[in-house]
C-alpha cells in the first residue's frame, strides 16, 4: 500500500511540474467586458438594477471558476501529493525510535494508509489549494508578470503564514518526531513554491480559454460543483455571491442617481489607468512588502527552531 500511494503521489506531482514548464508563462486574463446597460429612466431604473446585478454575478462566477480549478488542481497535485511524499521522505530520513510513533494528526510514521490520505486531502491539500487560489486571484495583479508570479506567490504565502499556520509552526510537535530538521524546512519550502507555480499556472491557462457563463457553456462551470462539496469553499464562495449582488445593486442605484443628476461623465475611465490607478499600486504593492518584511522574523524564528530540534 505504502508503494502504490508513492507511485500516484510521484505521478500527480510530475503532472503539477509538467503544468508549470508548459503553463507558468501564462497570464491570467480576466472576463470579457459585458455590454454597457442604457441609461435608466424613471421606468426602468428596476430592470437596470437587475442587468448590473446579473453582470457583476456573471463576472464573478467567471472569477470563482478560475480560483476553483486552480485551487483544486493545485491542492491534489502539490498540496496533498506533494506534502504525502514530503511526509514519506521524512520518515525514511528519521531514525528508527520515530517508528510508529503518532504524529499531531494521529497518523502513525512510516505507515500511510489510504484513509490517512484521505484526510490530508480534505483537511490540508484542498484547503490549501483554495486558499492559495483566492489569494492569487485578489493579489496577482501586483505580482511579477510571467513565471515569477506564481513563484513568488508561493514565497509570500510561506512567509507570511508559514510560522502562524502551516507548515512550520514551532509548536507542531511532528518536527520533534520525524527529521531531520533542515530537510523538513527544504522539503516544505520547495513544496510551497512550487504549489504557488501550479496555481498561477493552471489560473492563466484555465481563464484564457473560459467563456462567460451563459446557457450556452454551462458545462465549463462543472468544476464549481467542487467547491460545492467542500463544504467551507461553497460556504466562501457563496457568500462572496451574495456581497457581490448587495454592492452591485447599491453601484447601480448610485450611478443612475448621478446620472440623472448630470454629474457622472458618460465615457468610463479603465481601472488601473491614471494617477488614482498608479497610486493604487504602489499602495498595494508597499501593504505586500510590509507583510511580507514583517513576517520575516517569526519566520527564521520558526525556521531555526525546526532546524535545531
């Protein structure tokens, strides 16, 4: 059993690879622009309500599909594969009293079984995945353009939850068990880098290809159906649904007011463009390296005592 769950793990993990060296150069898109809605009137200020609602809704199912392809592809390739030969690597590497013993998740050393790697699917691969995706999404526009995105997404993402939630935190009694230290810290980062390759790659190739949603192509939204049955995905993304038909209900309502006002110009401005839209970068981009740098010192923190364990 321990040999076949390497061999599907080593596969899975080589197809990940395979992904980022034919995809990681890929950017990722975004939907394509719907048409303008008319100006309202007294009459149909309701039905214009409706179409922006329906817009923003279409725009951001286009959204959730990407981040929900990437994230489970990304989960079950590096997230889950990755980290089940990581965890195989380790106990090999460790000495013999480590044997047997029970790791934080109650998993015996040295014996994978099948329902184990279940439960590092559903309880650490996927959730892992998602979270990588939707953090991808909201942030890849202040990223290195090309293969470094994902790269340093990976980076990001380990040093700012690397010491605080996974994979090396101090008090995860499992570095105490199996080691040694420094290959753990090696194994665990390379895995994270890669697993932020997988997402930006599978992202900017799964949205140059996906249509907006429409009775016509409903079949390329199948894959939202896994966020559906992970449970605290579907509940994520659900929710992001229901903020997204609230704010363009409340944008629709505001602009038709200007617009009747006479106070809002009828040609729109492209986001991202002028001085508002540089500032708005460089803000942002200034808020990632701040994270980033103070996250830096719990990190060697983390780091140093796995390795010296």
């Amino acid at each position: 059993m321990a040999l076949a769950i390497v061999v599907v793990c080593t596969l899975l993990l080589l197809v990940g690879a395979a992904m980022v060296i034919a995809w990681g150069g890929r950017t990722l898109g975004a939907p394509a622009s719907t048409a303008d809605l008319p100006v309202p009137s007294p009459a149909s200020a309701r039905d214009v309500v409706v179409g922006a609602q329906v817009s923003a809704l279409r725009k951001y199912l286009w959204w959730a599909n990407v981040a929900t392809v990437a994230g489970v592809a990304s989960g079950l390739l590096v997230g889950w594969a990755g980290g089940r030969l990581v965890m195989r690597v380790l106990a090999v590497t460790s000495p013999t009293s480590a044997q047997g013993r029970l790791t934080e998740a109650q998993a015996n050393v040295g014996f994978p079984t099948v329902e184990g790697s279940i439960a590092l699917l559903f309880f650490a691969g996927l959730p892992a995945g998602f979270a990588a995706a939707i953090v991808y999404v909201l942030i890849h526009r202040w990223l290195p353009a090309g293969r470094w995105a994902g790269p340093v997404l990976g980076v990001l993402l380990l040093l700012v939850l690397g010491a605080s939630v996974e994979p090396f935190r101090a008090d995860n009694i499992d570095f105490a068990i199996v080691g040694p230290g420094w290959l753990s810290v090696v194994l665990f980062s390379v895995m994270a880098i890669l697993h932020g390759a997988v997402v930006a790659a599978v992202a900017g190739a799964f949205s140059q290809r996906l249509p907006l949603p429409s009775g016509q192509n409903w079949k390329y939204y199948l894959p939202l159906l896994a966020a559906v049955l992970f449970v605290p995905a579907g509940v994520l993304l659900g929710a992001g649904a229901l903020g997204v038909l609230v704010w363009a209900q409340a944008a629709a309502v505001l602009r038709a007011r200007r617009l009747r006002a006479g106070r809002e110009a009828r040609v729109a401005r492209l986001p991202g463009t002028g001085r508002r839209g540089v500032a708005v970068d460089w803000a942002v981009r200034g808020v990632l390296g701040v994270a980033a740098v103070a996250a830096v010192p719990p990190f060697v923190s983390a780091v140093t005592s796995i390795v010296s364990r």
